[in-house]
C-alpha cells in the first residue's frame, strides 16, 4: 500500500465515523418530527414568558458560572505554576478528578457542604447567622464551580508551562518585579488558554442537566436541557422538546464557533502538567497570597470529596453490597459502559487517524478544502456538546419501537448515547498525541514507505497505546456516571447505579443514596487512577 493511499484509507474510516455520529445525531431529530407529527414553534416560544424566562436563566446561570471559574482559576493557576512543593503533581491529579466523578454523586456532595443542613450552614449557626438554601442559582453555580474551576486552572497551568523557559531566565536577569512579569510573561500565556476554558465551560453548563435537576429549585431555575427533558418523560410534547433543542443547538453552536476561531488547547487540560522552571524573582509576600489561595482552591475541590467518603461510611454498606438491586444496576452500568466506551473509542480513532491524515497530507497542507474537512470532523466530534443527548436518545427510541420491543430497545439507545457523548473527550485525548508522534517521525515513516497496517502497528500504535486506555477510562466514567439518557429510558428492569440513586434520593433513603453515591464514586474514581498510571507513562516516554 502507498503512503497516498494509505492516506485515502484514514480518510474514508475517518468520513465514515463521521458520518455515523452525525446521523445517529441528527437522525434522532428527523426521527422525533416524523414519527410525532411535530414541528418546531419558535412563534409560541417567542410569546412563553415561562420559556422565554427558562432560556435566560440558562444563558445567565453559564455565563455566571463561566466567569466565577475563570476568575477563580486564573490566581490558583498562577499559585499552582509558581509554588515549589512536593505534592504540585498531586494538586493536578486532585483537580482531574472532578471530571471523573458523577455528577450526581458530585451534587450530593456539595449538598452535604453548603446544603441547608450541611457543614457550612452549621458553621453559620454556630456564629450566630442563618442557614444557607443553595437551592436555585447559588446551588447550581456552588456545583459548576466545583465542576469547571479545577479544569480551567489545568488549561492554564498547561499554558503557563508552555512558556518558553528563556523567558522565564531573562525575567530573572532582568529582576523584574512581580508585576511586570505577570504583565510581561504570565498574562500573556493565561491569555492565550481564556478562549478554550471559557468556551468549553459555557458549552458544559448551557447542556448542564443533572446538576439543575437536582439543585434547580423550581420553574425559576430550570434550564433548556430540564425543560427538555420534562417536555419528553412528562408531558410528551415534542414539537416544544424540538423548538428547545434547536434554540440550545444555536446558542451553543455559535459559542462552539468562536471557539475554533479564537483557537486554545482543551486537550491540556487531561494532562498532569510539566515541570515549573522559573527563574523570576521571588516575593514574601506574593507567596504568602498564593499559600492562601492554595489552600482555598485545595479546600473548595476535596472537601466534596471528603464529604462523600464521610457520608458514605455512616451508610449500611454490607446491606448494599449484598442488596440484589445493587448488583443488577452495577452489572448494568458495567455492560453499559464498556460497551459504549469501545463504540466510543471505535469512532474516536478513526476520526483522530483521518484528522491526522488531513493535516499531514497533501490534501491538508495544500488545498483549502482539505483544511475545511479537516475543521469539519472536528466540529463534528464535538457536536454531542451541543447536542442534547436526551433528545437524540428520545428519537432513536421511537424508531426503534417500530421494529422491536421498545423495553429491549432501551439499552442499545443508551448504549449509543453515552457512546455519542465521550467521542469529544476521547478526540482531545488522542488526537494531540497522534499530532505529536506525527510531527516527530511521520516524514520519516513516509520515507521508508510504511503504510496501512504495518505503520498503524510499528509508528502509530505504540504512541497511540496510553491515551487510548486514557480515553477508554474517561469514557467509562463518563458513561458510568451519566444520568440524562438513563433518566429518559430508565424502568424497573433497566437500572444504573446513577438510576438507583436518583430512585433513593426521591424516596428520601438518605443513606442509601450516600452510600450508593460513595460506591459509584469509588467506582469511577478508581478507572480514573488507573488512566493516570497510563498517562504517566505516556508523559515518561
């Protein structure tokens, strides 16, 4: 096989992916029209202040949420880069792992810090002050904060360590005060990271969905992914499901745009960082701000930590390790997960291969078209950000209720879903790896004329190897934490873990739910220390 049409085969596997992804997409809402009869209003929308108010308040919580993230890491990335301590790289593997909890469990966390009968609300009482109701805005920016701020602080890290170590000498030699280098060296990098963080935090919290399920508070707090979904499980009106999804499609869809014009790394943020060399000049008291600072950052992301292992052990864990229902949701989730983590990574690298293929090749370096496919699979790898996946689920399961039993269907419309949403994770993570090796020995891999199979094996697979498995445990985690198809399609023979803790949370069995939450946890935490084993030694080799 040539190198040319080596090339031609990455692309077509890669077009195919696409394809795949877009249809199962956009299939889900041509399904959803034609099977209901229903069509898109924006007119009623237009004139439902009810409606109307849900859009702002979804546009108003992520715009809050965005800022207070990137405000809040912009100091503790800076702390974190010019700390010298032992435990830095332990600080970074503490700030991954919200990405890795479930939503859900993350939500019963906060709960139990700033809830009304939490922690910080009995510190309130202690003092003298009343306590805390964070249900509504302030509990849903509490948990996107949580969620958002240690990502944002990695993408800067990340940014900060791709300054070139020159400067960091010549800020040295030059003495320059703390000041000057932030103007000078710092702000420029935390500058050039602002466009990937901000945008990507927007898309998380305009499609955020468990999270105001559970904190929302009411009809004053629910955003288009809620109302959506209370649309389809409660109401069935899928012409209003559909006017909604379009309206969250849009506003996401031009954030997704400017996105990719203001450019930014969001793959940087799965990494555990380099090594901080720098040379500036040290201040008493800037290390004592950033000591603060540290410590506050630290406190606000592992308190929720400690608060579900906390909660977690004052729950009857025998009783539901040897619970029935127990088994069955994790033997569920299990099937689930791995089988949308390999459909997942299945489309992933292919997508990634051609992406590859693209900009290597002639067809990327030459042509303007082979640039424009190139930036179209990707905007196509990340089309379930703005996608609601509640909606796709909804019109894969009517069509699949023409052909088949619609309770055996279920599975393999969540199987597909959660497959859909961590084809964008997995993108970031193993597309920046292929890019790297690629850039490193691709010419001469084409100079020694290996192609097809032989070059997948010997140039593509052993870089390729530990962000898969990377990708492979962010998916699994994703999948095994999701809550949006599965609140659509769940039922009493198809039960996740995140399923059966919502069923216990609304039958007020507390301690069940915590201890459920503290397995789930555990569950996925524990795929997520073993990706970083893998990252490791990537970053080793």
């Amino acid at each position: 096989m040539t190198g040319a049409a080596d090339r031609a085969w990455r692309i077509g596997l890669g077009l195919g992916a696409a394809t795949i992804l877009v249809g199962f997409l956009a299939g889900a809402f041509f399904v959803l029209l034609v099977a209901t009869g229903a069509a898109p209003d924006f007119r009623t929308l237009a004139g439902d202040r009810y409606l109307l108010g849900v859009v702002l308040f979804t546009l108003e919580q992520a715009v809050l949420s965005t800022l207070l993230s990137v405000a809040g890491a912009i100091p503790l990335a800076l702390a974190l880069h010019r700390a010298r301590f032992p435990g830095r790289r332990a600080v970074l593997r503490l700030f991954l792992l919200p990405q890795a909890l479930p939503v859900l469990v993350g939500a019963l966390a906060i709960l139990t810090i700033w809830g009304r009968n939490g922690i910080v609300s009995d510190a309130f009482v202690a003092v003298g002050l009343a306590r805390l109701d964070i249900y509504g805005l302030s509990g849903i920016l509490i948990a996107h904060v949580f969620f958002n701020l240690p990502l944002a602080a990695r993408l800067m890290v990340a940014g900060l360590d791709r300054v070139p170590a020159e400067s960091w000498k010549l800020a040295g030699q030059l003495s320059l005060s703390p000041l000057a280098t932030f103007k000078v060296v710092e702000w420029p990098a935390l500058r050039s990271a602002l466009p990937a963080a901000a945008s990507l935090i927007f898309m998380l919290c305009v499609t955020s969905f468990t999270l105001v399920l559970v904190l929302g508070g009411g009809p004053g707090a629910t955003t288009l992914e809620v109302a959506i979904y209370q649309s389809l499980r409660y109401d069935f009106d899928p012409g209003r499901a559909i006017t909604l999804s379009l309206t969250q499609i849009g506003l996401t869809a031009i954030i997704l745009w400017f996105a990719t014009r203001l450019g930014g790394d969001v793959a940087a943020g799965f990494g555990l960082g380099g090594r901080a060399l720098r040379y500036d000049r040290r201040s008493r008291g800037r290390a004592v701000f950033d000591a603060v600072i540290l410590f506050l950052g630290i406190a606000f992301v592992l308190s929720p930590f400690i608060a579900v292992v906390v909660r977690g052990l004052e729950a009857d864990l025998a009783r539901l390790l040897a619970d029935p229902a127990v088994h069955r949701a994790t033997l569920t989730s299990l099937v689930i997960a791995i089988a949308a983590s390999l459909l997942a990574l299945v489309l992933s690298v292919a997508i990634v291969l051609a992406m590859e293929a693209l900009r290597a090749g002639p067809w990327g370096a030459r042509q303007a078209g082979g640039e424009t496919l190139r930036k179209g699979m990707e905007t196509t790898a990340s089309l379930v950000l703005v996608v609601p996946p509640i909606v796709v689920g909804a019109g894969w399961f009517l069509a699949l209720r023409q052909v088949t039993d619609v309770f055996a269907a279920a599975p393999y419309v969540v199987v597909a879903t959660n497959a859909a949403m961590a084809v964008p994770f997995v993108v970031r993570i193993v597309g920046p790896a292929l890019s790297a090796a690629n850039r490193a020995t691709g010419r001469l891999a084409d100079s020694l004329g290996l192609a097809g199979l032989s070059r997948l094996r010997v140039v593509d697979w052993p870089v390729l190897r530990a962000p898969v498995a990377l990708g492979f445990a962010f998916a699994l985690a994703i999948s095994l934490g999701d809550l949006g198809a599965i609140a659509l399609f769940g039922s009493q023979d198809l039960v996740t873990l995140p399923y059966l803790l919502l069923q216990r949370m609304g039958s007020y069995r507390t301690s069940d739910a915590a201890g459920l939450a503290l397995l789930l946890g555990i569950l996925c935490l524990s795929l997520m220390a073993l990706a970083e084993r893998g990252l490791a030694r990537r970053n080793r080799t």
